[in-house]
C-alpha cells in the first residue's frame, strides 16, 4: 500500500469513527439547557447519554457477527441511515424520554460506523502495524471530540439544543457519501463466516475462553469508563462548579482532548522502538497515579482549576497511550474473527462507559463525583492488566500481511 492510500484509507476510516465522538460530544454544551427545556433533572440529562453508548455497546454485538457474514459495506450504511433518521427525529422530540429512546438508536447506527472501521483495519492490518495505523486513525478521529463541544457551543450561539441534532444529522448524510465511494469492501467472499446465530455464539464463546483477550478488553474497557466518566461530567463540573461560560467549556474540553491526540501520536514513535504492551504498562502506570491525583486535588481544593485541568491533561495523554496498544494486542489474537472480536471489545468499551457515565450523576455533578470515577477506572484497568492479562506472557505480536481498501 503506498503512502498516498494508506493516507486515503486514514481519511476515509477516520471520518467514520469521527461521528462517535460528534455524536456523543457535541451536545454537551447544551446538556444545562435541555434538562431546563425538558424540565427535568440533570441525572435524567445523563442519563440520554448513557442511551447512546449502551446503544453502541449493543449494537455492536449485533453489527460485528453481521459484518463477518455479509460483509463490511452493508451492515455500515443500514447503520448510518439509522443514525440520520434518529437524530432528525431527535429535532422532534417532546420529552426527555422521547429524547433518550432516540439517543439509543443513535448509538445503534453508530455502531456500525465504529465496528466496521476497526474490522477493516484488522483486515488489512495486524499486531504493531494495527497500533500505528490505529493511532493515526486517532488524530483524524481527535478532531472530533476537539471540535464537537466547541461547534455545539456555536451552534447554541443562534439556535437552541435541537440545532445541534439538525447539523448530526446533515453529517450522517455526508458520511454516507464517504462511505458510498470512498471505501471498498475488504471482506471477501469466501472468508465471510457462516452458520447463523449458533456459529455466532460458538465465536463469541471462543473469544470469551481466551483469557488474555477477555482481560485487554476489560482493560480498553475501564480505560475509557475514565474517559466517559469526564465526558458525562466536564459539562457540569466546569460550568456549574467552575462558572465557564459555553465558549470556555468548549476550550477546556477540547484542550483535553489534545493530550489525547498527541499521545496517540507519541505512540508512533514509541512502537519504533517498544513493543506495545511495554507502552500499555507505562500508560496504566501513569493514568493511575494522574487519576489519583485528581482526587486528592478534587477532595481537597488544592490548585483549584488549573490543578484540575493538568491532571485531567495527564489521565487523557496516558488514555491516548493504552487506546491504541490494547486492542491492537487483542485484535491480533483472532483475526479469524475480525468483525465479531472488534464488536466484543466496543461494546465491552461502550458498554462500561454507559455505566461510568450514570454512575457520575449518582454521585453527584461536582468535581469529587467525577474524579472518584476517573480515578477508579484507571485504578482498576491497571489492576485487570496485572492480574489478568499478565503482560510479561503477552510476547511479542505479529507483523501483517497488507491489502488496499480504497478507490
């Protein structure tokens, strides 16, 4: 593959992972408002965020398995034309219920955005070739949660919450012209899987028997509960604690989201030199000490926001460092299986951080409640990484066999 397709197929995958966080991010901004438009508390709020990753985290399940037996292309545009239809629907919506049924389906079309670009990587791509590829495919897909608070924030400058569903949408059907021309089916016929519901359930046992997978997918799990912890709490703590204005919120979220980006690109460099599962210690290793941290500095008030936001820096970077090494280190393990493996690690991933992202509210919306959870799940991804996976029995993972997917 040359330098100019592989850019391309970056682009092109990049764009379709980009509606996760645009989809997710976008409307945090305007959480405040909804839940005084909705007349309703912010836990209910939160909880319309919650549909949507546990619309992703379920989705998936089902799109993985699909994609493995038909193909990629397929299962990818049903699913972004659902995500359209929902979020115009989303305009619509009377209620807060009415609101978090249709953030669901959201996620659901989601899904298929998020599970068939990471199967296609895994067909093209494996082992240390996949990390670096992955971590490319996180600038592209960075921008995203970059800019997603800051155009919510410009959207509410001249419209209310719903303006943002209309421009969600009006992306969807953007993406599905990318999708459309711009990536071929990698998928060929005779390595799709048969067999129906009963081989599915025999691949997903097989996949739940290898220990060493199960734990790097609880680790890419707990990793991004702390994530999605910050994600579902950000807009409150820094707006309601701190008394950032939208505009500012947008700044602050999108700063973290830099050290997230440029750790993923550090990574690059790093794999020249480290294998990944070195480079997923160290990550761990720092994200824990950065989260504990934060607690202390939360519990305490010592530094006051500009404390909070370092820390919040760090715990994003050492994110940034473990996203790409974990699954590319549980990927290269079932190739075979490449659509139904991706669809297990997003849905354990989406599927934690729609719990993180309640269990925030439940707490309570102050900087204490999410730090609490930031910090747990850094502490307990560390955890599952030494008494799980065992990193030293990792080895070391295989080079790929490379194929072209673009026009």
């Amino acid at each position: 593959m040359s330098a100019g397709q592989r850019l391309r197929l970056v682009l092109v995958l990049g764009s379709l992972i980009a509606i996760g966080p645009l989809t997710i991010d976008m409307y945090l901004p305007a959480l405040p408002d909804i839940a005084v438009d909705l007349h309703t508390s912010s836990a209910a709020v939160q909880l319309t965020l919650t549909g949507t990753l546990a619309g992703l985290a379920f989705g998936q399940l089902l799109i993985g398995p699909l994609s493995d037996a038909v193909g990629r292309r397929a299962p990818l545009l049903a699913g972004i034309a659902l995500h359209v239809v929902a979020s115009v629907l989303c305009v619509l919506a009377p209620s807060i219920t009415v609101v978090g049924v249709l953030r669901l389906l959201q996620g659901l079309g989601v899904a298929a955005a998020s599970v068939v670009a990471m199967a296609v990587v895994r067909d093209l791509f494996s082992g240390t070739a996949f990390a670096r590829l992955f971590s490319r495919l996180m600038l592209v897909m960075g921008v995203a949660p970059i800019l997603a608070p800051t155009l919510g924030s410009g959207l509410l400058r001249w419209s209310d919450w719903r303006g943002v569903f209309v421009a969600l949408a009006v992306f969807g059907v953007l993406l599905t012209a990318v999708a459309s021309f711009g990536l071929r089916e990698t998928l060929p016929v005779a390595a799709r899987r048969r067999g129906g519901v009963a081989e599915t359930a025999r691949v997903y046992a097989s996949l739940l028997r290898d220990r060493t997978f199960v734990g790097l997918v609880l680790v890419t799990g707990l990793a991004m509960a702390a994530l999605f912890a910050y994600v579902a709490g950000s807009s409150f703590v820094f707006q309601e604690q701190y008394g950032l204005d939208e505009q500012e919120f947008g700044l602050a979220f999108g700063a973290g989201a830099v050290g997230l980006i440029a750790a993923t690109q550090l990574n690059v460099r790093l794999l020249r030199r480290h294998p990944p599962q070195r480079i997923l210690v160290t990550a761990l290793v720092t994200g824990t000490v950065a989260g504990l941290t934060l607690l202390t500095i939360a519990a305490t008030g010592f530094g006051g926001l500009p404390a909070v936001l370092a820390t919040l820096w760090v715990v994003l970077a050492a994110a940034g460092l473990a996203m790409p090494n974990a699954p590319a280190l549980a990927l290269s393990r079932h190739g075979e299986a490449a659509g139904t493996a991706a669809a297990l690690l997003g849905a354990v991933q989406f599927g934690v951080g729609a719990l993180a992202a309640p269990l925030v509210g439940m707490l309570g919306t102050g900087i204490v409640a999410m730090a609490v959870v930031v910090a747990g799940g850094m502490v307990a991804a560390l955890a599952v990484l030494f008494l799980v996976v065992r990193p030293a029995r990792l080895g070391e993972v295989t080079q790929p066999a490379v194929a072209v997917a673009v026009h």
